[in-house]
C-alpha cells in the first residue's frame, strides 16, 4: 500500500467538502500520523531475531551438556584411549587365522 497517495488521497476528499461542526479539532493530523506511524514489518529483521534466539538457545544446550559431561565423568578408569581403541580394533582379528 503506497502511504503517500492514500495520504494525498484522503487530503484532497477532504478539502472538496466545507469542514463540519461534527469533525473533532485536527483530525485529519490525527488520521495521518497513524497512517504514518503504521509500521511496515521487516521480515529480515523478524528472520535474524529468530535465528539469533535459537542460536543462543543451542550454544546454552551446548555449555550445560559439556558441563554436566564434565561433572559425571568417571575419573576412576585410568585406562588409556589409544590402548582402548587398538585393543577393539584387534578383537575380531583371530590370531590363530594369521599364516605364519
């Protein structure tokens, strides 16, 4: 909707009729500064708001699950990773299957 024309629409009805006794004291400044003041939604600005909240929300998901990790982790198991992880990766290799 173009503000401006319905604004100089609205202007010149008006002025083609003799002011009424029944029309409040500036009403016609009343009508266009709510015709202006009418805000036009900035669906970025909507857009960007949205991911900035749910950005937040996960990097704060994030920070609470890393410290709950921290705070439950078992520090009894002095067990190294690399031993760990070999030691799997040579569980289904038989030895016995192994030409010598």
């Amino acid at each position: 909707m173009n503000l401006v024309k319905l604004q100089q629409t609205l202007i010149a009805a008006a002025r083609l009729r003799a002011p009424d006794e029944r029309v409040p004291l500036a009403f016609e400044k009343r009508i266009t500064a709510r015709i202006a003041a009418r805000a036009v939604a900035d669906r970025w600005a909507l857009w960007s708001q949205g991911l900035w909240r749910s950005a937040v929300s996960c990097a704060a998901i994030a920070l609470i699950s890393g410290v709950w990790f921290l705070a439950t982790r078992d520090n009894t198991n002095p067990n190294d990773l690399s031993q760990d992880f070999e030691t799997t990766l040579l569980a289904s290799v038989d030895q016995s299957d192994l030409p010598q």
